[in-house]
C-alpha cells in the first residue's frame, strides 16, 4: 500500500511512468482518492507551466536575427576555424 | 524550411559541412538553445554566447555524432558542458541543502501528510508570480536548474537527460524532485498558499 510520502515523491520525480503496472496502477488510485496528493501533483503541474511560460518569455530576449546569425556563421566559417575548442565536449548519447 | 534529424543524408550533408545542412541546424535549434541557456541561469548576453560556442563545438564534433540520439540532444549535451565551464570560471559550487529532512518534515509517520496542500490557484499564471518564477529559479543550484530546464524544454525524456548530463535516470528524477520541492517551498514564500489553511 503506497503512502502519501510514496506516491507525492514518486510524482516528483518525474518517474510515474517507468514504474511497473501494477505501481501505476496503485499511484493512479491513489490520486482518485486522496485530495491532498492530487492537489500536490496539480501544483507540480502548475509550477512546470510556469517555468515553461517563464522559459518562453525569457526567449523573447534573443535578438531577433540571432538564428540566422548563427546559420551564416556556421555557413561561412564551416571548418570553425577561428576559434579551437582544446576541450571538446564527451559524445552525449552519440 | 528545411528540418534536421539524425538521419543518415541529413548526417553526411552535416559532415560534408553542406551550408544548406549547417544554415538549417543553426536555424532550427540557435533560439531553443539560448532559451535553455537562459533557463540555467545565464543572462541574455551569455546565453547569447554560449549559443554561438555550442555551434563552434559542434562544428568541430561533428564527426563523432553518430545519429544514435537527436541533434537537439547532442547540442544540449554541449551546451551543458560550455555553461559548466563557464559556472566553473565563476566559483559557483553545488551547496549541500537540508532538503530532504524538510520533505520529510511534510508527513507522519504513516506516510500521511501533515499540512495538507492547497488547491493550486490561477495566480501562478498572473504576471506577478511569472517573476517569481524566475527568482526561485535563481534559488535552484546549477544542477537542479539544468535538470529542469532540460526536462521541461521540449519535453526532452529523461533518458535523454540522463545522458546529456552524464547521471543515472534515478539521480535525475532526485534533483527533478528536489528542484520542484524547493520551487514550491520559494512559491509559498512569495505568497503563491501551497498548504491548505
């Protein structure tokens, strides 16, 4: 029997999903019932939208031309050479 | 315009530097990297900078990329890395917070909650509290942000996540749920009511 400290912390990290069906199926229960974890998991919700209609507005800051600035640079300087990166970055997930 | 993916031409035009392949990498991904630039902590000039490195980066990694994940997930991968060394340059350091002990502050010993929390309003979504948002990021440490905004950002899946940072998909679902716990607790603090009264 999951607890509120069990569902409320599996909800925040994000991970509901890659549990087994049988978790998901309790955690689902869970939040038809019990108000006030349904109500954390709706702030969660609601603090990501947030942060995502933050990220929107922050991006109104780029300056208008910037992509294509970065595409004729790219394009005129193929080779990067007017600058070296002695550190280049590992290969995430290449 | 023209979409890049990993696939197989768009992977040997990007290799053969084929200027309509770069113009439309720049293109589709320059204002979704700074927006996640911004999103770590970096102001509109350094986000700015920070864009125009990854691309140079790229440029010169180009070869290693092997298409196994999105273009768009190799780039955050370098743009992570150049905006830690830029973290490093400047002294910001993870700081050890008492976070888990205030999260267990909120139950008994059942498991049950001890305040129970608060109907979510619609004033997360007023203008005030947009600026709040921004602030409580600011409270976030670097990883915490970078988790996040990852996340967040085009919905990227944790998996992915976990390798553009380089940290097992359980560590990014503990530092998504720290960083969410403390947005709530620095919300609260600015009058968004998160427990029932």
């Amino acid at each position: 029997m999951m607890t509120c400290r069990d569902v409320s912390t599996t909800v925040a990290t994000g991970r509901v999903g890659e549990q087994p069906l049988t978790t998901r199926l309790q955690i689902g229960m869970h939040l038809a019932i019990c108000v006030h974890c349904r109500r954390f998991w709706q702030q969660l919700r609601a603090i990501d939208r947030g942060v995502v209609g933050w990220l929107r507005s922050v991006e109104n800051d780029a300056p208008p031309d910037l992509s294509e600035r970065v595409a004729r640079r790219l394009v005129a300087d193929p080779g990067a050479s007017s600058k070296t990166h002695p550190t280049s970055p590992g290969a995430p997930g290449a | 315009m023209r979409t890049v993916t990993a696939s197989t031409d768009d992977l040997d035009a990007l290799r053969r530097r084929d200027p309509d392949a770069l113009a439309a990498a720049g293109r589709e991904h320059s204002r979704r990297l700074y927006r996640a630039a911004r999103g770590m902590g970096f102001d509109n000039h350094e986000a700015e900078d920070l864009v125009q490195d990854v691309f140079l980066i790229f440029l010169t990694s180009i070869d290693r990329f092997e298409g196994r994940s999105r273009l768009s997930t190799w780039l955050f991968g370098i743009l992570l890395r150049k905006a830690q060394e830029r973290r490093r340059s400047r002294g910001r350091e993870e700081q050890h917070d008492t976070l888990d002990e205030e999260w267990a502050a909120h139950f008994d010993a059942a498991g049950r909650w001890v305040r129970p929390p608060a109907s979510p309003d619609a004033a997360l979504a007023s203008r005030q509290m947009a600026g709040a948002i921004g602030t409580c990021l600011d409270d976030l440490s670097p990883q915490q942000r970078e988790v996040f905004v990852l996340r967040l950002q085009d919905e990227l899946p944790a998996r992915d996540v976990s390798n553009v940072l380089g940290l097992t998909v359980t560590h990014i679902g503990v530092v998504l749920h720290r960083a969410r716990v403390l947005m709530r607790k620095c919300l609260d603090m600015k009058g968004w009511q998160v427990n029932a009264s």
